[in-house]
C-alpha cells in the first residue's frame, strides 16, 4: 500500500509542476523481442502507465507493468527528444529507475527511443541495452493513447 500512495503523490505532484497545455497519455504497456531468444522471456508486457509532457523535447512517465522475466516492475522516465524527424517521429534518450529486473532491487536505465504521434494514439520503441547480470537486452514497443493536449 505504500508503495502505491508514494507513487500517487508523486504522479500528483509532477503534474503540478508541469505546463497546463502540456499533452498528457495514458500507456497500455506493449511487447518486447529479446536479443538472446532462448531464455524463456514473456514477450507480452502488459501495464498501465501516464506520461506528461514537460516541454516540446521532454517528458516524464510513470507506471507499472509485467515484465519479461515475468514480474511487477514500476518505473519512472525522463524522456528527452532533441531530434524531430518528420511525420510525427522524434527521437531521443528516456533515463530514469525501475524495480522487478535479476540482482538489484532498482535499477538505472539510459536506453534510445524513437516515438511516433498522432492526434489520438501514440508509439513508442525503446531499445533496452543487455546490461548482465542485470537486464538482459530487448526492443521494446509501447502503445498511448493521447487524452488531453
């Protein structure tokens, strides 16, 4: 329980910090392929998550989901996009800590990301570096839905 009300104060009090017209999206979690494909990994990463933006090159997320060693993980981002490419595709770094992974309680991560937006729905794709004992490597794609610009 107390995990649960530390993470909604601190969902409550980043949106409070960031600016009113900023687009706001709910993520449903998404899949992952696994660069060493024998290992057994879920692939279906199920979740639920929201992302503010904090600008038109950052925003931060918030969630949970099953991940692919097949527990809970929660996890906080930064999302940093200084690349726009046409279409609705930018790219970029999201950095931020997660729980749930081999060896470690929480974790750091730093990966590369690309994300497409439309008017409504949103991807993002995110390769998660093998970093053993502790992660082992993944494309991940996540799926938003825009609810508020």
């Amino acid at each position: 329980m107390k995990k649960t009300t530390g993470w909604g104060v601190a969902l409550m009090a980043l949106s409070m910090v960031t600016p009113a017209s900023a687009a706001e999206m709910i993520s449903v979690g998404g899949a992952s392929y696994h660069f060493e494909r024998d290992l057994g990994h879920n692939e279906f990463n199920y979740g639920l998550g929201y992302e503010r933006d904090w600008s038109d090159e950052l925003s931060w997320s918030a969630g949970v989901y099953k991940n692919s060693i097949r527990r809970a993980t929660f996890y906080g981002l930064a999302n940093w996009y200084p690349w726009t490419l046409g279409a609705g595709f930018r790219a970029g770094l999201s950095g931020g800590l997660m729980t749930g992974y081999h060896k470690s309680a929480v974790i750091g991560t730093l990966m590369p990301t690309l994300e497409w937006r439309g008017e409504r729905l949103a991807t993002q794709i995110y390769v998660v570096p093998t970093i053993k004992p502790y992660v082992d490597g993944a494309v991940v794609f996540q799926f938003k839905y825009i609810f508020s610009r």
